[in-house]
C-alpha cells in the first residue's frame, strides 16, 4: 500500500484546502484517517477552518466570472482529460478506495470505473447543452429557453462512495459552466485528496482558472457554512436523511436550491414466478455488497408464502459460503464496516430485532481474530421481521436483510411502498404482467425500480435517485445536467410593431 499511497501523492501529513492550483495551510480540526482493514492508521489530514474555507468560496466566485465563458465543448475536453487521467491511476485509486473505506477492491475498481463512465457521459453532453424553441402567440416574435451555469455547486458526498459521488457532481456541473467546492466525508479525507492530485495536472496544462475545482476537508460545521452561504446556489448533499433534512432546510431558508441524494431501505419482491437461479446472486450481492454500506443495498425481501421456506434454506446455505476479511484479497465477499461506531449501530440493531420479537435465520455477530484486528469486521444476518417494526423502518448502514412474507401481489406492493424512502426497488419474476404492474404508476414508488436484477448498481446514462425520504434529488445521466444550471425563457421581437401577449391593448 506505501507504493499506492506514494504514487497518489499522500503523505502522512496531508493538507485538506486545495484552490484549484494550490494547497494552503489548513488551520481548521486535524483528522486522522485509520484503515477498517486492520485498524492501523494511514495518514493525517489538517482540516480546513472557516477562514479557509472563506478563501477558497472567494477564490471560486472570481474562478466562475471566467470559467463560464469557456464554449462548453473545450470545458468538455478539459473533462476528458481527467477521464484519461483516471484511466492511468484506476489501480492505485481503486486501492486506495479499498484500504481507506473497506469496500473490495474489486467494487473499488467499478468505483473508479464510475468515474471515468461520467467523464465520458459528460464530453459528449458538453457539446449537447440545449433548450427548447416555442411558436409565439405574437407575428413576428422568436420565442425559446436556454440554459446558463448557476455558479458555485457546494458537493458534499458521504464515506461509502468516497469518489464517485465527486465525480458525478462536478464532472456535470464543469461541463454546464459552475465551479465547484467539495467537502467529503472526514472518514476517508485521502480519497478526496488523490482526487485533487490527479486532477491537478490536467488543470494546469489547460490553464484552468484556480478556483473551479476546489477542496475543503472538515466535519458538519463546513457543511454548515456551505450550506447557509447565498453564494452558494446549489448545494448537493450525499448521506443519512437526518443530515439532509437539514441541508435541505438551511438551504432552503434562503432559498437555494439542493440535490439530496439520502438514505434507502430498499426491498425485492420475490414471486413465484421468480427465477431464483439469477434471483438469488442478486439476493445476496445487494444485501452484503460494500457489507451493506450502499444507500441502494438491499435491506428488505419480500417473497411469497409459496416459495418462502425453499428461498429461506438457499439464502442460509449462501450465506454459509461467504468469505469474510480482508478487502484487498479479491478471494473475499465481504470487507469491513467503516469504523466502530457502525460496528455499534449494527449490533444495536440485531438487539432490537431480537426484542421486537425477530427470529434470526442466520445470527450476525461481530468477528475476532487475527484476521479481524480492526474490530469493523461483522457477519452478514438475515432476520424474519415485520415490515411495521421501527428498526425495520429505518435504514442500518450495515449487512442486514430483514425476509417478509406476502400473499397476494398487493400486499407485496403495499409492503415495498411501506417505508419512509424511496430509492431503489426490485422484483424477480418471469411473469409479464407482475413486472410490468411493478413498473407502473401503481407499482414501485422509488426513483430506481429493476425487474429481474438487484437493487445495487446502477449505469451512468439513467439518472440516479430517489422520493419521498430519500430527497427527490437526481445525479448523474439522463437531463441531471439541468439540475447545475438555471433556465431562462427568452422573447425576441424582430418586427416593426409592439403586440402585448393575450391581446392586451395599451395605446397611448
């Protein structure tokens, strides 16, 4: 790992302020980044303070005066580049993302991957950015709506996807004309630090402004800065529904805009149409992937009363397959959790189920030995539930799958719909119509709903999100690019005379 750390450019005493072009003195909270792998510590990370981060917002408002006017197809290219430049660091950085967060290394890779996917979603969109032209109700009047940049975008992502979430943001957001100010989790600070570094080069050979790619390292109180700073329009929120409420609410006191992308309790319905030879990976990847630590794991299956002892057996004896360690080590299913106090929350979790009256089909734990120094290594469980319990209503950040049974197929709908979030859904079945009812205004209400594959996962060119608690934000591909601009509808009269709209006479 010294040669991946070397490479990236961490040391062991980073600076967390970077202005585009410089790493200034940090003067705010020191943060030390400890691996979940084996509990050792990797580096140290001087935090930004308030007046640092003053600098930078100050650095990228004169950076936007200048950025904007750069055609969008050469901001473009400047966005390839960086995909180029992620292309040659994919290894070292998905290593990193590895070692730093505990994700495998192989989802570590297909992190990166994401990266380099929105890159090149982003060029092509670069030459793209269009409006819309409307017939006038006026002779002789144009009339059409166009796009124009919004200005400083606030990103501010959480640990279980330390790079990707960077990257969906501003990689849209530079092609659409805005800066951008980036405050990452402080629980895996060096992710966001190699980011800077192996964008850094590209920035300069293409003398982009400093300010338009920004860093500031710190806890919630930098959150809280950004998020109730007017120079900020539009502030971007990754994480827990508790921490988006209130972004959403500090932002919205001033009226900016957000993107919150916030917790998800997503479930699969299981029908006995459903194939369980493809059903089952899928099953098992979206509960224990990432060990439970994605915002679109599955926490909820719901199978019919059918086919439920048969899936439950599968499910025990899949479970008993599962290799468990070290990340790094592609042999491995499951790394660790990110620290202890996601240890503690799921833990805390098994002990509610337990009093609610759960049955535990296969028993969670926390693991020790000498493979397990960390202390964030946990055994994936499965629990017979009911969908009405508080802690099944909750979303825990950790590998728990909670089995519902179901009769009919409203019940099954209704209890997918019966939690307080709505991000990614699923339903395995060979059965036309089941799927497509699911599809319907009637079926899934999540941002994100699959037929005959899990509730992990998601391609680039779809636009990721989801409703109700998850914040109604959207990321990535498809029209997301709008959400970084503002709209503007323009009217141009090239005639001689002045008719007012809906017939209105004013003569004077």
């Amino acid at each position: 790992m010294k040669d991946t750390l070397t490479a990236l450019g961490i040391e062991s005493i980073n600076q967390g302020t970077y202005t585009g072009k410089r790493w200034i003195a940090s003067t705010g909270q020191t943060f030390e980044s400890f691996t979940p792998v084996d509990g050792s510590k990797i580096a140290t990370v001087n935090g930004s303070s308030a007046e640092n981060y003053e600098e930078v917002i100050g650095l990228a408002q004169k950076a936007f005066e200048t950025w904007r006017m750069w055609p969008a197809p050469k901001r473009g290219e400047v966005v390839r580049q960086i995909g180029e430049a992620l292309r040659e660091k994919k290894d070292e950085l998905g290593q990193l993302v590895s070692y730093e967060m505990g994700k495998s290394y192989q989802e570590g890779l297909g992190e990166v991957q994401e990266m380099i996917d929105i890159c090149d979603f982003a060029v092509g969109l670069s030459r793209q950015l269009h409006g819309l032209t409307m017939h006038s109700e006026r002779a002789m009047h144009r009339m059409y709506e166009q796009y124009h940049p919004m200005g400083v975008v606030g990103i501010i992502s959480a640990f279980n996807f330390p790079v990707a979430v960077w990257a969906w943001n501003s990689m849209l957001a530079w092609v659409c004309g805005d800066v951008c100010i980036w405050k990452p989790s402080e629980k895996v600070p060096l992710c966001a630090i190699a980011c800077m570094k192996i964008v850094e080069d590209v920035f300069e050979r293409n003398e982009v402004p400093e300010g338009v790619n920004c860093l500031v390292v710190g806890n919630y109180e930098i959150g809280e800065l950004m998020s109730n700073d007017k120079r900020v329009p539009l502030v971007s929120a990754t994480g827990s529904i508790r921490m988006g409420k209130k972004v959403g609410e500090a932002v919205g006191r001033r009226l900016g805009k957000t993107i919150l992308e916030l917790g998800g309790n997503n479930a699969i319905i299981l029908t006995p149409n459903a194939d369980l030879k493809i059903a089952v990976p899928g099953i098992v990847f979206g509960a224990v992937g990432t060990a439970g630590q994605r915002c679109t794991s599955t926490r909820r299956l719901i199978i019919h009363e059918s086919i439920y002892d048969e899936v439950k057996e599968t499910l025990k004896k899949a479970y008993g397959q599962l290799r468990i360690g070290d990340p790094l080590d592609v042999n491995n299913h499951v790394g660790p959790l990110i620290d202890t106090d996601a240890v503690g929350m799921y833990e805390n979790a098994i002990a509610e189920i337990k009093r609610s009256g759960g049955t535990m089909v296969v028993e969670g734990g926390v693991l020790s030995g000498a493979n397990y120094e960390s202390g964030c290594y946990v055994q994936p469980a499965i629990a017979e539930a009911d969908n009405a319990w508080e802690i099944v209503q909750e979303e825990t950040f950790a590998p728990i799958l909670y089995l519902l049974k179901y009769s009919t197929f409203e019940e099954a709908l209704a209890l997918q719909n019966g939690v307080r979030q709505g991000l990614s859904s699923a339903i395995m079945t060979t059965n036309m119509r089941e799927s497509e009812i699911f599809l319907s205004h009637q079926g899934s209400d999540c941002g994100i709903a699959n037929v005959n594959l899990g509730t992990s996962g998601a391609e680039i060119g779809g636009a990721f999100g989801g409703e109700k608690e998850t914040g109604g934000g959207r990321e990535s591909g498809s029209d997301a690019w709008k959400a970084y601009m503002r709209r503007q509808t323009n009217t141009i009269n090239w005639g001689t005379e002045l008719p007012l709209a809906q017939g209105i006479k004013f003569d004077l």
